[in-house]
C-alpha cells in the first residue's frame, strides 16, 4: 500500500513521473529520479504542534519522509545539537553549533537515518533481501537494521576498510563480501547485481527513498534552531547526497511556511585533500567532477572517487554563496583532537574533515564569525580509531609504580 503523501518518482532533471519503483535513473535522461510529494496534503497534517507531540527521533517529521511505519531503526535520529561555545570560544565564533549525529542513532553514524527509510521500502517492495555498496558506516547500519526487520543482508565493501567497520558489520549476522578495488569499483559492481538479482541494494535501486532519510538530520536542525535555518552549514561530502538534502529539507519547511524566516543558507562542503573530486570542483567554480582513481585518505567513510551527487553538491554550494575546502591527513586528526579537547565530542574521521574545512575557511576569511553556523558531524570516533594509533598522534601515558612518591614525581597535580 502505497502512502498517501509520497506520490511516486520525479526524474530531477526532465520532470517526468514515475510509480513507486527499485529504480534510481529516468529512462529519458538517466538523471536522478526523486520522491515526489503532495505537499497541499502534508500541510494538513505537518505542523509545529503535531511534530512537537512526537518522540524526538527521524519519525517526527514522517509526512515528509517515503515512508511512515518504520520497520527497523525505530530510535533514529534525535541527535543533539550542541552550542559549541568553548569550540566558539576559541574560534572567535559566537553562534556555533555541533549537529552530533555520531551518538543516539543504532550504528553510530548518520547512515542510520537513510537506512531507516530504504529497509521499509525494501519491505514495501517485498524484498527478502537487501544489500549495499559502502564505505562503511552504511556496512554497519545496513547489517544492524536488516537483522531488526528480518531481512537478508550481503555487503560490499573495498577490502581494506577499518577492522572497526568490519566487525561491526558481520556481528550482526550480515554476509560480508571484500572487493578487491576502490570504493567506484564496489559501486558499479551493485549496479550490476541490482539490475541482475532480486537484492533491494538501499543506495542503488533504492537510492530515491534511501537519499530522502537524510533530510531529517536537517529538520532537527532547524527545529533545534528555533524554526530557523542557520547562516552557513559545514557538511561533509561522500556521493554528496546529504548536503543536497540538507537544503532540500530547509526548503520544504519553508514550503510548509514552519520556519521563521526565509533561509538562505550557504552551503559549505567538506571533503579530504586525497579524495576531493567535489570540492575541487568547487574551487575551480566549475560543476564538471573529475573523478579521483585512487583515494588516499584516512576518512574511508568519505572516500568516493566518482560522486554519484557530486554535479548538484558543486551547483548548490555555489550557487548558495558558499563554496567548499580539503584538508590533509594531519588536519583531519588536528580537527579531532580540537573537537574533543573543547567539546568532549569524539568524531570519526569524517567529521575531522568537517571541522578542519571549517577551520581553514575561518582562517581564510571566508565564513562571517558573527553568522550562525552549524558543523555537521556524521559519526562517531570509536569506530576509527586506527589513525590515533599511529606514533606520535597521542601522548605516552607514563607508567609508574603504584606509590604516592611516585606519582609526586610526575609533578602533574
Ligand atoms: C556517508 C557519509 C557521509 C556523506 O555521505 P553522502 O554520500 O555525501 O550523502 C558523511 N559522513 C559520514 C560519516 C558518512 O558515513
Ligand atoms: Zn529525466
């Protein structure tokens, strides 16, 4: 049964309709497919009383979502927004804020929110089983949700990905298959078995109902904002799916006039400098992603080479008056350390890239300190920890006898 308020596909580009399908690109143009709304309907039943009579989870603004009745990841979203004030402090920045997506969600990361909506398409359609390409959180989430909805989970994933990510995929019963190739190589290998198995692969044929989870990170942020969209976003950049969606959910609720103001946010993209194809583009103020063959980078979970949302993540942060920045290994592990040394928060890699960009963008002049700006970070650092293992990146912690005497000695209290 299809829901009322989610009416179909809308290819992006050419407009043209589509039923409720596993399908991701228009047959005319190949450009992306979209969930189409009836937004006339949704204003009925969507406003700030009825979403403030909700649990504080992704499932509070469900009109606006492919799907209503979720089957898995029932506690998802509802991530805190934190007033980083000794991080502003330090900054010179009054009104920063952290969106901490790296706890209060199943599997840690913000991939629990696109997972959430495409298992219950998944079962929606009558797969029996379902799959992705990942780079790894979206590994984890895929394999915990499946195992909640009793679906079938197979997983690719590029050989070398963290042990953390790893175990934290096949705990969950979830068959595990390493591709001997980057990210890109994975990918294009789902397509194929997407066009050729019955497998629901949440970010290939279920990618237009997958994508639309992402929007809720952004709803909560301007619920938490006050009903208000912030001046400038910082969000990191994979395939460039969530920063899209981050706009696109200002913008509905604006269209469902719940917002204070109008927004006009500028959109700040985040990549490392191993694997910048959307951010180089940004810098060339140009639209044309050239992809990187080889990723270099210790942020794995961004790591994509051919960025399927790349051409619109390059058009709205332009276009929105904001622009984007990479940053290096050692900038990533800076921004980490910064991070959690202010504001007790311990990002993935991920989100090193994030406050690192945010950093250099400050120190350029490029962002207005006296705006309101908001950092996404998309998940949690226990889950990489292996670059902080390498030397030099954490104190030696000495060791001494277990005396008084000796602990004096340090001469640290
Ligand atoms: C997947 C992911 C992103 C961004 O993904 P998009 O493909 O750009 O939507 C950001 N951060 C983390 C930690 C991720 O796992
Ligand atoms: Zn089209």
């Amino acid at each position: 049964m299809p829901t009322a308020l989610a009416v179909g596909l809308k290819c992006r580009e050419c407009g043209h309709e589509y039923a409720d399908a596993p399908k991701n690109v228009c047959e005319h143009d190949f450009a992306p497919l979209e969930v189409n709304y009836d937004y006339d309907a949704i204003r009925k039943s969507l406003t700030r009383e009825s979403i403030g009579k909700r649990a504080f989870n992704m499932w509070r603004y469900k009109e606006l979502l492919p799907e209503q009745e979720p089957v898995s990841g029932l506690t998802t979203g509802g991530t805190p927004l934190v007033h980083a004030k000794n991080l502003g402090r330090e900054l010179g920045v009054k009104n920063l804020y952290v969106k901490f997506d790296g706890v209060c969600q199943p599997t840690l990361s913000f991939k629990d929110r696109v997972v959430a909506v495409s298992i219950a398409r998944a079962r929606r359609f009558g797969f029996t089983t379902v799959g992705c390409a990942s780079t790894g959180n979206l590994a984890n989430s895929v394999a915990a949700q499946a195992a909640q909805a009793g679906l079938k989970a197979i997983i690719l994933i590029p050989k070398d990905l963290e042990p953390a990510k790893v175990a934290n995929t096949q705990i969950y019963g979830a068959t595990l298959v390493k591709i001997d190739g980057p990210y890109d190589d994975v990918n294009r290998l789902c397509s194929e078995i997407a066009n050729d198995a019955k497998i629901g692969i949440v970010n290939v044929n279920l990618r237009p109902y997958y994508a639309e989870g992402s929007k809720s990170m952004g709803f909560e942020i301007a619920e938490q904002l006050g009903w208000r969209a912030p001046d400038n976003i910082i969000c990191p950049m994979a395939g460039g799916s969530l920063i899209n969606k981050l706009s696109k959910s200002f913008k509905e609720f604006e269209k469902l006039s719940l917002l204070e103001a109008a927004p006009k946010t500028k959109f700040w993209g985040a990549q490392a400098a191993g694997c910048n194809p959307i951010t180089d583009a940004i810098k060339r103020r140009s639209d044309l992603i050239k992809p990187v063959k080889k990723p270099d980078t210790i942020a794995r979970s961004i790591a994509i080479g051919n960025p399927a949302d790349g051409y619109f993540a390059a058009r709205l942060c332009l276009d929105s008056g904001g622009g984007g920045d990479d940053v290096t290994d050692a900038e990533i592990i800076e921004a980490m350390k910064l991070l959690a040394r202010t504001e007790g928060l311990f990002t993935e890699t991920a989100g090193g890239v994030t406050l690192g960009v945010f950093v250099k963008l400050l120190k350029a002049g490029r962002i207005n300190k006296d705006e309101s700006t908001v950092v996404c970070i998309t998940g949690q650092g226990l889950k990489t920890l292996d670059p902080l293992y390498a030397p030099g990146v954490l104190p030696d912690a000495p060791v001494i006898k277990p005396t008084l005497a000796a602990f004096k000695d340090l001469k640290i209290a």
